[in-house]
C-alpha cells in the first residue's frame, strides 16, 4: 500500500503554533502505527505532554487570544449607543473569561505533579469558552 503525503491543511505562524503542529503530529504518528503493532508491547510509548510544556502551551494561546480581544476592541469607535454598549459588555465578558483562563493557568503552575492533570480539564474548558465568546464577538461585530 502506497501512501502520499499531503501538505499540511495549515500554516506555523509563531513557535508557539509550530509547537503545536508538531505535537499533534506525533500524536498522529502514535495513532498511524497503533494498528500496526501486533502487541502491546511493541508499541512505542505515547508522546506524554509535561506539566512545562502544557503552561507554555496554554499561556501563548491565551497571549494570542488577548492580542485578538485588544485588536476588536478597536472597533468600538465603529459603534453607537445601543449597539456600542451591547460591544462593550461584550468586550467586558471577554476579558473576564481571559482572567479566568490565567488564574486557572497560575493555579496549574502552583499545583503540584500529582494535582495538576485534574486541574488540566479546568484549564482546557477555559480557553475552549475563551475562544468561542471571541468568536461569537469577532463574528457579530465585524
């Protein structure tokens, strides 16, 4: 069976993004030679993502985010009176949801090697909402 490569569907715009492309495809190299090991024992141990590197992760992803937020916050001058305060409360519950996400990610840092994986989901919820409230926003305000 012959298997061509295709280019990736996306573009590293940072090493924080190119960090992450590479992980995922480790993970996907992990899964392309899962079916072919005849045990458990042959497989090859599973790419374990390190407390470090998920902070690092998460911090440059809540970075970017807050970049996006302060560059829509631009657009207010755009905006007039009952639209221009919907915007703002918007904006408002942005910021508030990008708070959440660091103390979330400060309280990883704090937390101990056998703590911080449950306290991961919280982390990963955070920035899943972070990100769909900028979407929401982004989209609804053009």
């Amino acid at each position: 069976m012959e298997m061509a490569l295709r280019p990736a569907p996306f573009a590293c715009r940072s090493e924080e993004s190119l960090n992450l492309a590479v992980s995922r495809l480790a993970q996907l190299a992990f899964l392309l030679l899962l079916p072919l090991a005849a045990s458990a024992a042959e497989l090859p141990p599973r790419p374990r993502m390190n407390k470090q590197n998920y902070e690092q992760r998460m911090r440059a992803q809540i970075d970017d985010l807050t970049r996006k937020i302060h560059s829509l916050s631009t657009r207010s001058s755009h905006f007039r009176g009952e639209q221009l305060e919907r915007f703002e409360e918007n904006l408002k519950g942005l910021q508030k949801r990008e708070r959440l996400a660091r103390v979330r990610l400060e309280n990883i840092k704090k937390s101990g090697s056998d703590q911080w994986p449950k306290l991961k989901s919280e982390e990963d919820a955070a920035v899943i909402a972070l990100k769909k409230s900028y979407q929401h926003v982004a989209n609804h305000y053009p």
